[in-house]
C-alpha cells in the first residue's frame, strides 16, 4: 500500500519499464499521487537515447576526458562522477517534487540524464574555451587557469597541494 511519501525511481534499459508494465500513464492511474523519476544515460529523446550508458562513456561524451589527465593523456575522473551527478540531480529533483506535492497537490513525472548532469557540471571548461579564445588544456593536478593551484614537491619527498583562489587567500 503506497502512502503520502511514495516515489518510484527506476534506471532500466530504455524501452524496460514500459516492457514491465510499469510506465508513468500505468503507475499514476493506480497510484495518483505518486512521484515518479527516471534516470538515464542520454535522455528519453534524441539519437542517443538507446545507447547503453556506462559511467565512463559518459564522462567521454559530455567532454570530461578532454580536460582531465596530462597534456601527454587524458583520464577518467577518480569516482564515477557521471554517475553521482545523476544521481544528485534526481534526489534534488525527489525532494523539490515532494515538497511540490505537499504544498500545492501537484504531482509530479521527471527524468535525469547522465549526460544532461554531467553536462552542466562541464559549464566552467565550456565556459573557458567558448570566451577565453582556447580549450582548457589537461593539466594533471594542476589548475587549467589558477596559479598557484598545485602541487608541489615538500622537502622530504612528499606532495603538498596549494589552492588559493584569489589574492585574498594567499
């Protein structure tokens, strides 16, 4: 039995869902007042949309491997931040539906892309290359346009990392 607070999150293989019977229409009709999200790797419409979408395509698709690496390589991020970027959103988007809910009776349908999160986390280097006249280049640990954001070697052969953002900081 669903109550005020149910949610239905689903991440399946396009086309899955509606194969289970399981689809928004189906869901509402017997549930009115449930939320329901959808996360996915590209979309729901477009090209793309029945591409597989695992974490590291999707870091190479929305550009992330462009400015991570050295100049001699690029590399994936550490983490499988296109994952955790989709996910951010959809939690963010379950609380705001929530509260919509709560306080108007709207209810509401919503969907995640991982390349749409991504994407937008990818703002500063688009923004660098489109208005600073070249592409940031992969720097290591280093930053594309902040000096003397780096690390350094310390005088017993360890790593220690400066990151001042503004003169103020220094």
């Amino acid at each position: 039995m669903l109550d005020r607070a149910d949610v239905f999150v689903q991440n399946l293989a396009p086309g899955a869902i509606e194969r289970l019977g399981l689809s928004d229409g189906i869901l509402r009709a017997r549930h009115p007042r449930l939320i329901t999200c959808s996360i996915s790797g590209y979309g729901s419409e477009g090209p793309y949309r029945n591409n597989k979408a695992y974490d590291l395509l999707v870091q190479c698709a929305g550009g992330l491997l462009s400015v991570t690496g050295t100049p001699e390589a690029p590399a994936k991020a550490g983490i499988s931040v296109a994952d955790i970027s989709a996910g951010m959103y959809a939690y963010t988007g379950v609380l705001t539906a929530l509260y919509e809910r709560e306080r108007t009776g709207v209810v509401t349908s919503f969907e995640v892309a991982m390349l749409d999160a991504l994407a937008e986390w990818m703002s500063q280097p688009y923004f660098y290359g489109r208005y600073g006249g070249t592409q940031p280049a992969r720097t290591g640990a280093r930053h594309a346009s902040l000096s003397p954001y780096r690390p350094y070697q310390d005088g017993d052969g360890g790593q220690v990392f400066i990151g001042p953002q503004n003169e103020r900081e220094w």
